[in-house]
C-alpha cells in the first residue's frame, strides 16, 4: 500500500478543518498506509494495522485516499502517548463515509471495558447514525453527549466534536447540530485521563472488540483547543466540490473492481470445470460427489469448491456404542446443465465377519437446505446462503448447475457389537448412480443415556404452538418435542417458565434416567410474606422431587442475568431466604459471574465463555468453586471469536468444541437461552415453509430492536406435521457433548487403572492420566484452541483407544 502524496492534501485540510487563527493540530492522521503503517503528519502519534488488510483496503478518499473498516475485520491501534489523552479543552475532527449506521459504530476511543471500573477518556462514536461522544465518571457511569442528527449511510461526512469543561459542540457537515446530553443527567467538566491505546475504527465491550465501524475514514484531527466558530463561510459549497470530486474517483475504482471482478470470474469458473472433470467418475456425469466431515461446512459463495480440503467417496467414521456419528455428502452440478434431480439409498452396515449388522434403518439421511445470512455485527468471512436445516423427509436432493446439494448422513450405532462395519450410500439420478462407502468402527465402549455435561437449552413451547397454530400441546406433542431434544443430549427446559415444575412431573418421571436439568418455576411476591406463601407452595413438589430420585436435577432460576439489574437485588435476597428456609440444599442458578452482591444469594453460577479468560472474573469463579459452589457457563449474543459462540455466521465446529472446552474450564453445565427463536420472525411463512426463503434474524423481544448476529439462539427448524428439523449446528452440539463423554469415561477408565494393583496397569496409568488433559494443540483455553477439527478429532480417537486399552487392562 502506498501513501498518497501529501502535498495536495493539506491545502485541502487547511481550509476544511481550520479551527482558530494560527492553531495547528497535535494530532493528525491521514490515514495513508505505508507497510501497515499509520503516520501522524503533525506529530509522533503513529499506529499500525491489525486484522485483516484486504486488496481493497485503501480506497478513494476526500484527501486522497481513504481506509476501509470492516466491522471489526481489521482498525489501526496507536500506543498511548501524553498527546492522545483528553481532559478539559480539546477538539476532534473526522472525515468519515459509514457504510452501516445501524446500532453503535465506533469511530475512536481510548480506554479498556475488561478492568472495573472501566477506564474510558473518550468514545466517539454513531449510534444508530446519530454522532456521539462518550466518556465515563469516576463510578463508571456513562455521560454521552449526543445529537438528534442522523447521518446518511454511504455518504462523506465530516463531523467536528468540541469540549471544553463541560460545554460540548457538534458540527455535522459544517452545521452545528443540537446536543443531548446522557439519559441520567450526568455531565462532566473533565475526562478521565488514562494510558490506554487508541483504538481507530474498532469498539468494544467488556467482552472483547465489538461495536466496530463499517466504512471509510479519510482524515482525523485532534486539537487541544475549543473553538466553535471555525468554519468559513463557502465551506458548504466548498465541501460539495470536495464530495463531487470524490465521487468521481471512486466511481473510477469501482469501474476497475468490476474488470478485477470479472476476469476472477472467469477464472473461476475454468478452474471449476477442471475440478469436475478430474473427479467425475465418469465422462458426462451429472454430478460429482465427495464426502465432507461433519465438522465442516460449504457456504454459496462462487468458490465453494476451493474449500473442500480433499475428495473422497469413502466415508471413515467411528463411534461408540449409543452413538451418533454423521457425515456429509457434496452433490457437484456441472455448469453447463439443468438442475439434477438425486435420489439416495442406505444399505444395512455389516461387520467384517458378517455376523452382526446396524440396520439401515438406524442410517438417517435428509437434505441440508440453505438459509441466507445478511451483514451481521462482527467479522465475518460470508453473509450469504449456508448450509443448515437437515430436512428428512425422504424428499430428493436437487443438484443445481454450476453449484451444489447437500446430504447429511446419521448412523446411530445403538447396542451394536464392537468391530468393523461397511456399507454404502447410493445416490441416484436417471441412469446413472454414485456410490459412496462407509467404513464404521465401533468402540467397545457405551456412553451413558443420561448426559454427564449438564444442559440448558431452552425450548419455547409458546413459539411452537403459536407455529402450528395449538391453543394447548397434548402430552404427544410434548414427548414428540422432548424426545428429539433428549436424542440430542438436551434436557428439555425452559429456564423463563412459571411451570412447577417444567418439565411436568410426569414427564420428568417418565424421562428420568435422561433429564439431567429441570427447574422449578418462578417465586413472586411483593413482600416477606407473600413470597414465603409462594415458596410454601412449591414444597410438595419438592417432596415429590425427592421421592422421584430427581432432587440432583432441579434447579431454582429467578431474575436473568441480574448482574446487570442490581436494582432487583432486594427481591432477589427476599425469595433466596424463603426458599433456604424450605429447601436449605436446593440449587439456585444465576447467569451471571458472582460479583460479590451476589455472592450470599447463589450457589449456582453461570457467566459467560469469555468470563473464563479474563483474570478478575476467572479468579471470582474459581474462589466460588472453591467454596463448594457448582459452576456453569454460556452463551448468548455474546462472546464473539475467540471464544465460540453457536451464530449461524461462525462455522459449525464451533458448536462442537464447546464440548471439550466444557471439559477443560471443569464446568458442570452449558446453558443456551434458546434454540426455536427465529420461529417468531419466520410465523407468516408458515405455510410455505420449507419451499420460503428462513429469516435468521430476531428481535428484541422488549426494545423490539433487531439483533445482527444470524441464527442468535435458533438451532431447531420446523417440518411438516409438529416434526423437528435439526441443524448442522446441533449435529455438531450434540457431537461436542459426547466428545465430552469420551473425556468422562477415559477419567473413569484412569480411576480403575489407579484401583487395579498390577504391573499392566500401573504402566498405562501415566498415559491414561496424561490424555485426560487436551493437548496444547488442540485447546488450552476458551479463547485458545485449534480451529482445524482434525486436531480433536485425532484427539478423539486417542482417548477411544486409551479408554479400550484401559478397560481391558483393568479387567480381573
């Protein structure tokens, strides 16, 4: 990336930007790039590039050139020195043109959101395109300066942020603008200085980066003088011709990305047509197969192909007895066709010796439809059609030209005898057919029917009625919902009902030996007494919970998240006496990270993914555990990568890792707020439902805001008839969950080779012990683990044969 010759720039800037009669800025970046560089033309305030520095990074600008920002792809960092700390008088210019102004989007800050309390000298920032600046008190509270002026996306703007002691000026294109000032009425007659970096183009939150600009930034400026009658008076006409010679340079790169655009496509679709020509298993093939891990996944970008890491048309799986075990299968159409219409068959899969079978039956196939993403809020590498509902209905997979189908394949080992099994998948399409083996090796192991990794992933039943239109759901309708949540290692649940229990207790006695989470409804009351009126009602059903045996499933969820929403500790405390007064051991579950309010009130916690790889919260944690305290943790419209998170927009190994790393932070359980949220938004497709494009959008359900991350809380699509459609994500959760399992039995396997006083096992004991713990390559963290699946599931295979090894070293 070159500079742009300054010489030409500054005159442009001079006029532009004048603040007062012979003031210059302490601060300028122009945001010319040289080797990932960012210079200061005024100073020595440089800073460098981070993240991800596409082709087209540096594009036309109103000075010359401008720097993209990608909603969080990539911003520039410069280290804090004296000159970029703000107090009393200071004034701050930006050239920018946003290509999103929903939400918040971060122009420039400087502070860190992870200690407490947060340290923050500024934040300027669009939130919703209304320009703000930002800061925080002493107590943490925030004090925004804000306008009711809203700026258009995909336009140059230049926006002017004037303080001194209090008294702030906005300017938004040369006019000023009116100032709000923060909903509490906070204001200050100085900022808090800290020695943070400066972050340009990219936010945060006590997560991690977040709230990230999306567009150009051509020109920043910092001042630390106040001026408000700066502008001259042609500047409007001025900053038009600006804006006009802008836009003919940019329409002039635009022109070239077309001609880039072009011949890529070109290229494309050359090395496409070379591709299936060395696969096709024959000349004139109506399409090309290959096998895909499950741990993987194509998108509908053009270059789908380039992501398949090999082609195969064998399908090498392993699982233990009581498992499920998928792969997929990738129907390539040549370009120059017709849509394929593909057929598939199962065959029984047979041992070696031929003298035991898992039958076809026990071969779940269906078709993976696509649901299109829009732009989410954090970086991502494709918004577009992804592969995700597994539609089983027997139906055909069609093949369009130039693209492809997708098959994924289930095999539910069940009680099957361990050994090697063999069978095929056969796809059909007029004349000609494709076959593709399975290899199969079962462990000789079972995992248990009840999870050791406890589960919290709430399923709305009201979304489900209000979807197929049921006053009320019969008890078959309900077993039909929990039986496919069970079958996918998830307690059926719902942490928000007022049910007492919920599940019924009927249901919890009849899945007894499955559910490992269940809660207890919600306790209200105004005062002392009617809460304990309330909690005397629930102690029959606590009676009744013991006698079933279930009394180690049920939990007590109250107030969500109350870390946030300290003002209903009171009312927390109330129902937290009452109920230790009926049910001094009961577990009461909080997601939250236990602050110390909270402390006295919970014995259950549930912070985030990323709680566990920040220091302060972690050692918060550790000292609950420490006490006896049971620990969980979750996810919801946060954290973003590093950590996992179940989005649509992430890819689906994420959902299976949480299973492993759920093993390695030691959690008892992992709770998800929901899995059928999406149903709500999709409600006037219904009808057309699978043939309709699926929304992967929600709303907030009291701001009533939409949420940008896709697929936030949907792991469960509808079918025909009240039937269930799994995702490609669940595949994954569920596979995560009994990798878990895998890591349970080894460390049972490890006891009993302590317990077995023989040569034998104390020889493989250090190796047992040792493969208890995921290796460093595979994962040593929540936010440190390999992105490649084929490192845990190598890992896998060890442990399976260590806990065979074991298990017959340990026999009598």
């Amino acid at each position: 990336m070159n500079t742009t010759c300054l010489s030409s720039v500054l005159p442009l800037v001079a006029w532009l930007c004048t603040l007062a009669v012979g003031s210059e800025p302490t601060v300028h970046w122009t945001l010319d790039v040289v080797d990932g560089k960012i210079r200061d033309v005024a100073g020595d305030c440089h800073g460098r590039l981070e993240g991800e520095q596409a082709e087209d990074l540096v594009r036309p600008g109103i000075f010359g050139s401008a720097l993209l920002f990608d909603t969080g792809r990539n911003c520039v960092r410069f280290p804090h020195v004296p000159e970029l700390s703000l107090h009393d008088e200071f004034t701050v210019e930006c050239v920018i043109k946003p290509f999103r102004v929903d939400g918040f989007r971060t122009i420039l800050w400087k502070g860190d959101r992870r200690v407490e309390p947060q340290a923050i000298n500024y934040y300027i920032d669009l939130r919703d395109g209304r320009p703000e600046l930002k800061t925080k008190d002493e107590q943490g509270r925030w004090i925004v300066y804000s306008t009711p002026t809203t700026l258009a996306a995909n336009e140059w703007h230049h926006l002017v942020f004037a303080f001194r002691q209090g008294e702030t000026k906005i300017f938004a294109d040369g006019r000023p603008v009116k100032v709000n000032v923060s909903e509490n009425g906070n204001r200050t007659s100085g900022l808090l200085e800290n020695a943070c970096d400066v972050i340009l183009g990219g936010g945060a939150n006590p997560a991690g980066p977040a709230y990230s600009f999306c567009g150009l930034i051509d020109d920043v400026q910092i001042y630390k003088t106040h001026e408000l009658d700066m502008l001259e008076n042609d500047y409007s006409a001025r900053w038009q011709r600006l804006r006009q010679d802008c836009r003919e340079r940019e329409e002039a790169f635009e022109r070239a990305q077309l001609r880039r655009a072009a011949e890529a496509k070109r290229q494309l679709e050359r090395d496409y047509d070379a591709l299936l020509k060395t696969h096709a298993s024959r000349p004139e093939a109506p399409f090309v197969a290959t096998v895909l891990p499950s741990t993987e996944r194509l998108n509908g970008s053009p270059d789908f192909f380039r992501s398949i890491r090999q082609f195969s048309r064998k399908a090498v799986c392993s699982a233990a007895r009581r498992e499920h075990e998928g792969f997929q299968i990738i129907l390539m159409g040549p370009r120059v066709t017709k849509p394929v219409s593909v057929s598939v068959s199962v065959s029984d899969l047979v041992s070696d010796d031929g003298t035991a079978k898992i039958p076809a039956s026990q071969v779940a196939w269906g078709r993976i439809q696509r649901v299109t993403t829009e732009q989410p809020d954090i970086p991502v590498s494709f918004v577009g059609a992804i592969p995700d509902v597994i539609i089983e209905d027997g139906s055909p997979v069609v093949v369009p030209p130039g693209d492809f189908g997708a098959v994924f394949c289930r095999i539910n080992t069940g009680d099957a005898r361990s050994g090697r099994y063999e069978g095929q998948v056969t796809l059909t399409a007029g004349e000609f057919s494709e076959i593709i083996d399975i290899d199969l090796n079962v462990y000789d192991f079972e995992l248990p029917r009840r999870g050791s990794l406890r589960t919290a992933f709430c399923f709305f039943e009201q979304y489900y009625r209000n979807w197929y239109s049921e006053k009320e759901l019969s008890d078959s309708q309900r077993e039909q919902i929990y039986e496919f949540l069970l079958d996918y290692r998830l307690s059926p649940c719902n942490i928000y009902s007022g049910d007492a229990p919920h599940p019924a207790l009927r249901f919890l006695d009849k899945y007894r030996d499955r559910i490992n989470f269940f809660t207890v409804g919600k306790i209200v009351g105004e005062t002392d007494e009617q809460v304990r009126e309330a909690v005397a009602e629930r102690a029959d059903l606590f009676r009744k919970v013991r006698e079933a045996g279930l009394e180690e499933y049920m939990v007590y969820y109250g107030i969500d998240e109350l870390s946030v929403h300290l003002e209903r500790l009171p009312a927390a405390k109330r129902i937290n006496r009452a109920l230790q007064s009926v049910w001094p051991g009961l577990q009461r579950m909080q997601t939250s990270t236990p602050i110390p309010e909270l402390q006295p009130v919970y014995n259950v916690w549930v912070p985030l993914f990323h709680q566990f790889a920040a220091p302060p919260r972690a050692e918060m944690i550790q000292a609950m555990r420490a006490r006896g305290d049971r620990i969980w943790w979750y996810a919801a419209d946060s954290p973003r990568h590093p950590c996992p998170n179940f989005f649509l927009d992430y890819p689906v190994f994420d959902c299976r890792v949480t299973g492993i790393l759920s093993y390695l932070h030691d959690v008892e359980g992992v709770l998800y707020w929901c899995v059928n949220r999406e149903w709500q938004t999709n409600l006037d497709i219904r009808e057309q439902w699978p043939d309709a494009p699926w929304r992967s959008h929600i709303y907030h359900m009291h701001t009533g805001k939409r949420k940008h991350k896709n697929g936030m809380g949907n792991l469960v699509y509808p079918g025909r008839d009240g039937v269930l459609c799994a995702s490609l994500r669940l595949e994954n959760l569920r596979d995560g969950l009994e990798d878990y399992e895998y890591l349970v039995a080894l460390r049972d396997a490890a006891a009993r080779l302590e317990a077995t006083d023989t040569p034998a096992a104390r020889q493989l004991l250090p190796r047992a012990r040792a493969l208890c713990t995921p290796p460093a390559h595979v994962a040593t963290a929540v936010d440190k683990w390999s992105q490649n699946p084929k490192d845990l599931l190598e890992y896998r295979d060890q442990v399976a044969r260590m806990i065979e090894e074991a298990s017959r070293t340990a026999q009598p």
